[in-house]
C-alpha cells in the first residue's frame, strides 16, 4: 500500500510514518514529488495495517497497491521517473540513444566505431565483454579486458558506458568499469543476478526476456527496486512469434502498456528485434512513436568482419541518418534529441 502525506507535511511527520511502517514489520520507500511526498509500505500488510497509518499526523490517505509490482507501479509513483546516468537522462523529454558494437573486440575497433557514433549523436556507448551466446563454440567476449577497452573508449569520447552482467559473482568486477549495468533477456528472471545489482547501486538496464509477459518483466524490476535501487530503465527488444521473416518480434504495443502500468523509463533495441539492418530504422522510428525514451542499436563499420551479430548492425552513416530521422520525430512529438554532456551548449 502506498501512504500519500498531505501537501505541506513536515520531515518530522514523514520521519514517524516511515518509523512507524518498519515498526509494522513493512519496507519503507519513499518517492518524493514537486507538490506531495508518498511512501510505499512493501510487505506482508493485515487490514489494522492501513487504520494504523491513516491516523498518523500528515498523512492525507492510505491506498492498497493491488498491481503485483508495487515500486514499478503508477500507484506507487505518479509520474515518470527520470533515470541519470553519468549526465545522461533517461525519461525525461529528450531522446537520448545508446549505440556501439555488439561485442568489444579490440582497442583500434572500439576507438573507431565510438568515434563514429559519438559523431552521429549516440549520448551513451554500448559494448559487450560477456557474452552470452546460444553456442559455446561462438565468441564469448574478452571478459574484462573488454571492459578495460570499453572503459577508455567512453572517457576518450567523454561517453558513459554500459555493458551487460550475467552473474551475480561478476556485478563487482563489471561495476568497476561500467556507468550502467545491462542485464540481457535471457537473465531477466535470474533473480539472485537482479538481487545483487539492486544492492550494488548503479543504473541498471533490464531487457525483456524473450518469452515474458509484461507484468513478469515488471515483476522482474521490481527484483532490483526493491533491494533499493531505483534507477531502472526497461527495454523492449523483441518477443519470441510464429514469425520468422524477423529475429524477434518487436512488441511495439509493450511501449505504451508499460508507460501505462509503470513510471519507468522505456527503451526498445531495434537491432535484436530485427536481425538485419535494413529494418533497424523502420523499427527503431516505431518505438519512438509509440512513446519510447530512446533506443539501444548496434554500429559497427565493418560488420563482414564482426565477431558477433554483424548482420543487424547499422553502418555509422545509416546511424547518423537514423538519429537525424528520430530528430525530426521527436520535434513532431514535443520532444528533442538528448545529447552528450561533453557536447552540451554553454
């Protein structure tokens, strides 16, 4: 349940509703906006629960969270939170884009194509050093000699960086390296995974599993806010159909249905969902149009020589195109095109 304080109320009424949920036996968590303060009582609630906090000085009205995901929730928090990342904002009015190659393969590859992306108007640099791929006889990433190269790509360009975690024992060693961890669609529901990185504090990155439904990939996040972290971004990246003409198929209706039921961000990856390129742009312009706060895509600018993925990786000039295109959707829309903090105006 959720306790909405009145407008006004002080931080001593605020500090005694807080001490008194934890004295119930519930977690606190508190979401403070421009007019009013809500706390969400998270645990194992009986009906004298809600009585109890409703007498409580401040406190305006006590309402049952009847969605299963209760920080996630609306309910929980009206409006849209806005996650940073290293001076990149996901959620607010701007678009903001992540981009580069599926894996880390080398120091000259990684310092070309961020470059390159960097140029074309990507905020944030995406490359991959675990690997988890369907064969174990694929490329499997340079594990943390990747991140090392990762690393010092992103502080050249001045760009954050995000990489993917696949177990609980390397959130330690990735976090040295990362500003935001992603976590892939196949440890959506690896929930030991999203216990750690909810405790480790960084931005997290959680795609949808191939074969969840919406409310369990929120279910998912709710793994990771409830450990205390709550700079979540969720993305979108292509659900497991009949189809076959596609890699995954782009759930385009998840955009608004989890903007609907949830006030975190939303991205989609138009590059997994795909599998080839030529549909990137089509795909990419879909989810911003539904609503989207940005995209995740593959570059890579020789993707004949690519050691992972090279068919759905977009050249850096049709990256540049497609960011120039999402630009002039996102005028039509009301929104912009965020961009890198190193390249703000003065």
């Amino acid at each position: 349940m959720i306790v909405v304080m009145k407008q006004g109320a002080t931080d001593a009424q605020i500090d005694h509703v807080i001490e008194r949920i934890e004295q119930l036996g519930l977690r606190s968590h508190v979401s403070r906006g421009q007019f009013r303060t809500i706390i969400g009582a998270i645990g194992d609630k009986q009906p004298a629960h809600q009585q109890i906090l409703e007498a409580l000085a401040g406190v305006e009205r006590v309402v049952p969270i009847m969605k299963p995901f209760k920080l996630a929730s609306r309910e929980f928090h009206a409006e849209n939170s806005v996650v940073e990342v290293a001076g990149v904002r996901f959620g607010g009015p701007e678009i903001s884009i992540i981009a580069g190659p599926c894996a880390v393969e080398n120091a000259e590859m990684m310092e070309r194509i961020g470059r390159a992306v960097a140029a074309g108007g990507a905020v944030m640099l995406r490359g991959g050093a675990f690997k988890p791929r369907t064969s174990p006889y694929d490329f499997q990433g340079l594990g943390e000699d990747g991140l090392k190269l990762l690393r010092a790509a992103g502080d050249r360009l001045g760009l954050p960086v995000v990489s993917e975690v696949l177990a609980a024992a390397d959130v330690e060693l990735v976090g040295r390296y990362v500003d935001m961890f992603q976590v892939g669609a196949r440890n959506m529901q690896n929930f030991q995974l999203l216990k750690e990185i909810g405790q480790a504090g960084k931005p997290v990155l959680l795609k949808r599993g191939f074969a969840a439904t919406i409310r369990e990939y929120l279910m998912s996040a709710e793994y990771v806010l409830s450990r205390g972290n709550h700079n979540v971004v969720l993305c979108e990246r292509g659900i497991k159909s009949f189809e076959t003409e596609v890699r995954f198929t782009l759930d385009v209706s998840a955009v608004p249905v989890i903007k609907e039921y949830s006030h975190l961000p939303v991205l989609v990856d138009p590059s997994h969902a795909a599998g080839r390129r030529q549909l990137v742009p089509a795909l990419a312009l879909a989810g911003i149009a539904a609503g989207a706060d940005g995209i995740i895509v593959e570059v890579h600018d020789r993707p004949e020589e690519a050691l992972c993925d090279g068919p759905q990786a977009l050249l850096p000039e049709d990256f540049r195109q497609l960011v120039d295109r999402i630009g002039r959707l996102a005028a039509a829309l009301g929104r912009g095109l965020s961009r890198p903090s190193s390249q703000q105006p003065e």
